[in-house]
C-alpha cells in the first residue's frame, strides 16, 4: 500500500477529486495548508499599504491505494492539478506498513 500526498493550488481541488473519483479513488483526506517553494512569496497592496506574503495558500490531498494503483493516481493528479505555471505543487508518494478500520477491525486493503 502507498500513501500519495499532493499539495495543489486551492482552485484546483475539484478537478482533482472529479478525476480520483473517475479512477475508483473516493476516500481522501484534504487539508488547508500554506507553504512556499520556488514559487516564494508576493507582495499585495492592501488599503494603500504594501505587504509581502510569504506563505501561499495550497490544499493537501492524501490518499492510501493499493500499490497497482499508484501509477494512475498520479497521472490523474498530475494532469488534473496542472496549470503550466509556478506553483503548480508536488506529489509526495510513500509506503504504508499497516490500515487498521477502528469501526470494523479490517485491516490493511480491506481496510481501504
């Protein structure tokens, strides 16, 4: 099993689930973050003062598959996330050991 976490531009985020959802992927955890890379930050005029913004806000979408699931899972997030500009995000895979269902006891695939 692997974790696949992708950290996309907000706007994004329907399109991404749409296309996870296509491929058979429908449970997913998403959160707010804010975060910077290459992208850095920008400066913003607010009430005639200028002020730099150093965070930019971004979703992480997480999601637990089957190993012969990953390869399709990040087709669809590359291409569904995708605008061709900076900031765009990443798509961070790793291995998970263990699911457990704490309503059922499943464990493991069965448990996602």
């Amino acid at each position: 099993m692997k974790k696949v976490e992708a950290i996309i531009k907000p706007f994004k985020l329907d399109d991404v689930r749409e296309a996870l959802s296509d491929i058979g992927i429908t449970g997913m955890t998403v959160t707010e973050v804010k975060g910077f890379g290459r992208q850095k930050g920008h400066t913003e005029l607010y009430r005639g003062a200028e002020y730099v913004v150093d965070f930019l806000p971004k979703m992480r979408l997480e999601v637990v598959i089957a190993d012969d699931q990953v390869d399709r899972c990040l087709e669809v997030i590359t291409k569904a996330a995708h605008t061709g500009k900076i900031g765009d995000g990443k798509i961070f895979v790793s291995d998970v050991e263990r699911v457990i269902r704490i309503r059922t006891g499943e464990e493991d695939e069965n448990a996602i």
